[in-house]
C-alpha cells in the first residue's frame, strides 16, 4: 500500500525556480551565442532574457504569496469569527449569569424580609409569651393575696372577739375594785400589761386587716407613715433582737393616692428583703421626705448587698438571688409593678458586704396634714 506524499506549495515553487534558473542559465547563453552572431543583438537579447527571468521570478512569488496571504487571511479571517463568536458566547453567558445573579439576589431579598418577618414575628411572641407570663404570675399572686386577705380577715375577726372579752374582762375587774375600793396597787401592773398586750394585739390586728384589704381602685386616701408602720409591726416577730429600726419621718404626715393593701405589700416587700439581707444583726433606715408633688422614701440597710451586674435583674419575674426554697423572685417583679400603677419609680442601689438602698418615688397630690 503506497503512501501518496504531497510536496507543500513553497518547495515546489523552490524546486521549479531552481530548475528553470540553472537552464537558463546553463543553456539560454549558448544557444543565444550559437543563434546570434551580431553582438549588439546579443547583447539586447541578454538584456531581455534578464528581464524575463526577474519576470519570472517575480511571477513565482506572487503565486507564493498569494496563496500564503490568502491562508493567512482566511485564517486571521476564521480567528477573527472565533473571537466574536467567542465574545457573543461570553456576553450571553455574562448577561445569563447576570440575570440568574438578580434572581437570585431577588429571592434571597425576599428570604431575608420573610426572615425579619420571622423574626419580628418570634419578638412578637415572646414578648406576648413573657406578657402572658408575668400577667399569669400577677394573677396567681393577686389570687393567693386575695386568699390570704380573707384568710386574715376571718382571722383578724375571730382575734377580735377574744380580745373584747378580755377588754371587758379588764374593766369588769377596775369596776369591781373601785366599787368594793379594794386596793389593787399591787395588780395595777399587771392590768396596765393586760392592757398593753390588747393594744399592741389590737395593732396588728388593725395593720393584717389594712394590708388584706382586696380593693383593686387606686383611689385611697393612704397615709404613708402609717402603712410603714403597720408593716414594721407585722415584722415584728422578725426583727426584734437582732435588727434594730430607725425612723426618719418627716414632720408632715404624707399622703398619696392609691391602694392601702398594695402599698403594704410593697413596703411589707422591701423591709423582708432587708432583713433577708441582714444575716445576723443590723439596721434599717427609713427616710421620708417630700419635695413639690412628690413623696420620697428610702429604706437602707447594711446587709450582704448584691453585685452591681445583677441589679438589672431583679425586677425580673422569678429573678433572686435567695437561696434554693428561701425565695420565688415574684416580690419585687410585683412590687415594682404595684409601684408602676400608682405612677412611681423604684430604683435600687446596692454594694456587696456594705448595703442596699431601695428608692420609692410616688406622686402626692393630696393635701398634707400637720
């Protein structure tokens, strides 16, 4: 099987320039000497056959060139197509890429809005969720604080009917020895602590009774030095011994308007915190002043405190910093809300083993009285 090889056009070109040149050569000056005897014919007859072999020779580039630059230009020609192929290619595939790309920055626009709506919406919810929380607390609170005022009341109520008994029983006595003018210098003592302790019972009575009291309006007349008082005296039993109580009252007797009960419970709060705090034994001071339509009171004690980083928390519901079964965190989330309704603000101070310091700022605008 024979290979058929194909000579490329520049070599054939070559080849043939080469074989016409030394025929030319070799042959055209004998046979022009040998044809012509006149040297001057011979000479134009040189002279020609030169032109005639650059004629040629010119000739064979042209065909050379030619062939070569039409290849060149059909190729630069094809590359040329290529290219602006190529780029139509790569504009499409651009403008393509383009569009997915704002498709995509549309879908993920409208992914992140739905998300914020997600978001705003799960805000939403647990916010509703910790209002519904808090609100479930109060009511569980205000339920358990209603029972008890009953309780306290039924209570108070059944404390009251011994003690009148033992009132008349007294002046039944003081009657009888001064109508059969016994001497009784040596029981008067004891009358007068009979009398004390029905006083002093007789209190405590009055302040449950204030404190149980199950009016929700915030339109009483309280006097704010009583109720403390009233509280202190429930503590009582808390306190003696071990804590010692300093009253700061101001001259005035101050008055706001609001809810006796709930204002007892706020101040029945503050001093059980404090005497909390207080560990073995210490002091709580109670400061009042007012100033314009205000009242303010401060109650300050040097118990343990509480970490400045904490303070934040403790309105929070549920928030103490009391030992596990020693606290339910409700006191002053309630407190502060009972503060809120009567338009007031509660603010705390406190340094870990120096103190804590409770502000109550409420609106007075109720005639003071001497």
């Amino acid at each position: 099987m024979g290979m058929k090889l194909e000579m490329k056009f520049e070599y054939r070109i070559v080849i043939i320039y080469l074989v016409i040149g030394l025929t030319w050569i070799s042959f055209s000056d004998k046979a022009v000497s040998f044809l012509v005897a006149d040297l001057d014919l011979l000479t134009s007859i040189q002279t020609y056959k030169g032109w005639f072999f650059v004629v040629i020779t010119g000739f064979l580039y042209f065909l050379f060139l030619k062939k070569h630059l039409a290849t060149l230009r059909k190729t630069e020609f094809e590359l040329e197509n290529h290219k602006n192929n190529l780029q139509r290619a790569v504009e499409e595939s651009t403008a393509e890429l383009d569009n997915a790309i704002k498709k995509l920055e549309l879908v993920n626009n409208k992914l992140l809005f739905q998300n914020s709506i997600i978001n705003r919406k799960n805000s939403e919810l647990k916010m509703t969720l910790d209002d519904l929380k808090n609100t479930q607390n109060q009511l569980f609170q205000a339920d358990k604080m209603a029972s008890l005022g009953i309780l306290t009341a039924g209570v108070a109520h059944e404390i009251n009917n011994p003690l009148n008994f033992i009132v008349g029983g007294v002046a039944g006595l003081e009657k009888y020895f001064e109508i059969e003018k016994v001497p009784h210098n040596k029981i008067h003592f004891f009358i007068e602590a009979i009398h004390t302790g029905v006083d002093r019972v007789s209190a405590i009575v009055k302040g449950l009774n204030e404190m149980s009291r199950t009016n929700d309006h915030l339109n009483e007349k309280c006097d704010v030095h009583e109720i403390i008082e009233n509280c202190v005296l429930i503590l009582s039993s808390h306190l003696k011994h071990r804590i010692l109580i300093e009253k700061k009252f101001c001259a005035q007797r101050i008055f706001v308007k609001g809810n006796v009960g709930q204002l007892h419970q706020v101040f029945l709060n503050i001093l059980m915190n404090s005497n909390q705090a207080i560990s073995e034994s210490g002091t709580i001071s109670i400061v009042t002043n007012r100033f314009e339509n205000k009242i303010k009171v401060q109650i300050i004690d040097d118990g343990c405190g509480i970490e400045k980083e904490l303070i934040p928390k403790l309105m929070d519901p549920f928030f103490t910093t009391k030992e596990p079964g020693k606290g339910t965190g409700l006191g002053l989330a309630i407190t502060y809300n009972v503060i809120q309704s009567h338009k007031g603000t509660l603010k705390i101070e406190s340094k870990p083993s120096i103190g804590t310091k409770a502000l109550i700022v409420l609106p007075s605008n109720i005639e003071v009285y001497a």
